[in-house]
C-alpha cells in the first residue's frame, strides 16, 4: 500500500491534547499526511482502509535506544565484528520497527552507516537519530576498561558505544569528530553508570570546562549535547553547562527541576531497563560488577519520574535495554502507567519527543505535514496504556514514511 491512501471511521489520538478523536478521516499523500477531519473527501487514486473505528495514532519514539548492544557486556563489543554487530543491528532495528517504534534515538554506538542503511531501504528499522560515539572521560562510564588495562582504542570501526578523550581541547576535537559523521547529537557522560567497571554512581565526570566546550562545539553545528547523569549534583553540573537532555535521571531533586525547568530541557528516563536488568541481566551478559549498582538507581526512578512530571519538566521515552533485553522495549509504557496518567507516558513516546528531536509538527501527531508514521491499534491506550505493550494482540497496522510495513487489516477495497 502505498501512494495516496484516506483511512476511515478512524478514532485519531490526539497526542498533544491526550484526547481520541472519533469518526475522522486521514487522508496520506506520498510520504506526508495531508489532511485530517471528519469530512476529508477520497481522491479517485486513493485506497480506502476502513479502519471501523480502531485507534490510528502516530508511531513510537523511543529517546533511549542503543541498536548496537546485542549484549549486556557493553566493554566486550569493541572487540567484536562490525560486520557482526551491524547485522545484529539490522535484525533489533526491524524487530523494534514491528514492535511500533517508527522513529528512535541511538545516544550512542550507532553510525552514519546505520542510518543510511535505513533511510536507503536497505534495511527495515525505525528512522534513527544516532549520535555516533558517546565521549567519556578516562575512568568514565564509557571507558570499558577493567583496571589492569591501559591501552584502549577508539577507532571508528571498533564497534564499541563510546570513545574516551581528556582536556578542553581533546574533548573539542571528539566533539567534532562525531559532527563530521552526521551526528544529530552528541552524548556525554556527566556522570558514573551501571555497565561501566570502574566509575562510582555518584561520580561527577568530565570538568565544567569540558562539559562546556561540547556544548559550544554542538550548538555551533545547531545540534546540542545529550547527557549520561543519575544524582543531582551531576545533573544540575551539565544543565547549567547547557546540556538539552538529561539521559536516566533517577537520583535528581528539586533544584534539578528548577534547572530542568530554567533551560526548557528534556528528560528522558529509562526505567524498564533497571527492572530487566535486576531479573535477567546476568543471563544476558551484564558483568558481576554492574549487577551490585543496579540497586543503587532502581528504587529512585519512579519516585523521580513523579517529582518531574508533577512539575512540568519535559519527559521523553527511552529504554536503554541491552541485548535479549530489548524485548521488553514496550513495557516502559505500563511501568510509567503505574505513576502517570496515560496521555502524559503516551505524550513522551510522541509529541515530547519530536520536539527533543527537533521535529516538532513532523514526528509524533496525525497533523496535515507531519511524515505518515501511523499506527493502527486495537483498543483506546489512553484508557489502557497496556494495548500498546502487546502488539501480537493490538498492532494491526504500521505505516512508516507512508509504507505499510506491517498489515494485519482486511484487504482494502
């Protein structure tokens, strides 16, 4: 199905108002949707989907997707295949495309190549804004290192999540090395993580100095930094410094908020993957080490998803999950549900989301000039957000770019 299609009796999710709009029509021209009402008239080249009242909403964001972690142990990747990785990616990425995620953000591993294999049609996946390699500081999240190693090595072809740079200049020069590849971001670690070896959770890293010299680099290409932090204290280093996103955040505070608030900044929490990785992430790979800090950051997400959404702050979907893991990408839909009313977890995956991607009006709404990535669901998500977690049962439609990538509707007439 492709050219000029007009669904009907079509029940539209308004995303920005978290409202189900019954009885529209929707009207797909190319790779566009061109218009939206209940009295769109059918042009004699369209294909008519009788939607009979289903769901049609816009398709998935994920802000927190790493397409290139098919295993749990992140430092063991740089020493594998790229040719390897890069079709495990393939295999995630359609995987994720049919779980209803049209669109997702990679902070770290995937590359130009990735995302050419995408929009070429190479490759079936979700459209990908990849930030290339995240930097780290010596001993930060992203140096994979057990501590008796001193050489490393940050090759673009090593497969690995991130590269390692030190000083105001080098972390410039990393910068921009991510820059020249197309990178829509570039992510820093502000602070320690659970699947690094050596780093403290509560670590701040990278100097203030540094962190601003990124900024400066991303905001001269009109990109901007997204930011690895869980306490407050690295948190609020990195948004006074002008990072856009703060990646996880559990451990944050009020005066976090105030700050996320001050700089009109994005949160984009993970909490699904400290669940997974608590129940299964020794079976996937996570080394010992990194299953002892899980707990440290596990209990704090929902208590600091509350404290964020009751005040305002700008909250996107991420996932974060790792290798087998990745299965469960959907469930952070009915784990946010348990604190937040639906339209504010389904805002996140949508209309948040385009507007962290600077896609606002393109991605995330069933608006006349927003790209047709639409889903069709069995059920009403703002009154079950679990419909979106089971998409064997609920999917019945993909469309992405305005191709039907999956179809489990009756043949149109």
């Amino acid at each position: 199905m492709t050219g000029t299609v007009l669904f009907e009796r079509a029940a539209v999710l308004d995303t920005a108002a978290g409202e189900l709009i019954r009885g529209q029509r929707v009207l797909v021209r190319g790779n566009e949707i061109a218009e939206v009402g209940p009295d769109v008239e059918a042009p004699g080249d369209a294909r008519v989907v009788d939607l009979a009242g289903r769901t049609l909403m816009p398709g998935l964001i994920d802000c927190h997707a790493h397409v290139n972690a098919h295993s749990a142990d992140l430092a063991g990747l740089a020493d594998e295949s790229p040719a390897y990785v890069a079709l495990q990616a393939a295999k995630e990425m359609r995987e994720m495309l049919h779980r209803g995620f049209t669109t997702v953000r990679d902070p770290g591993g995937a590359d130009f190549g990735l995302h050419e294999a995408v929009a070429q049609g190479v490759v079936d996946g979700p459209r990908l804004y990849f930030g290339g390699k995240a930097l780290s500081q010596t001993g930060g999240h992203g140096d994979g290192r057990p501590r008796g190693r001193s050489v490393r090595e940050d090759h673009q072809c090593c497969p690995d999540l991130s590269m390692v740079c030190d000083g105001v200049d080098e972390v410039r020069r990393a910068a921009r090395e991510q820059l020249r590849t197309g990178a829509f971001h570039v992510k820093i670690m502000l602070s320690g993580g659970v699947a690094s070896p050596t780093d403290r959770i509560d670590s701040t890293q990278f100097s203030v100095e540094e962190i601003r010299a990124i900024v400066e680099e991303a905001e001269a290409a009109n990109r901007y930094v997204a930011g690895h932090a869980y306490t407050a204290r690295a948190i609020n280093r990195g948004l006074a410094a002008g990072v856009r996103s703060i990646e996880h955040g559990n451990l944050l505070d009020e005066s976090s908020v105030e700050l996320f608030l001050e700089h009109d900044a994005f949160l984009v929490p993970t909490l699904v993957t400290y669940q997974r990785m608590a129940a299964e992430g020794a079976e996937h790979g996570l080394p010992p080490a990194s299953i002892a800090k899980n707990p440290i950051v596990l209990d704090a997400g929902l208590r600091a998803l509350e404290l964020a959404h009751d005040a305002g702050v700008n909250l996107c979907y991420g996932s974060d999950l790792l290798g087998g893991m990745r299965r469960h990408q959907l469930e952070e839909f009915a784990i946010r549900g348990a604190v937040l009313p639906a339209a504010a977890v389904i805002r996140s995956a949508t209309v948040t989301a385009a507007r962290l991607l600077k896609e606002e009006g393109r991605l995330g709404q069933v608006v006349p000039g927003a790209l047709a990535d639409l889903l069709v669901i069995d059920g009403d998500p703002l009154d079950d957000l679990r419909v979106l977690t089971d998409p064997e049962a609920n999917l019945r439609l993909i469309m992405q770019d305005g191709k039907v990538k999956a179809d489990r509707l009756t043949v149109p007439r």
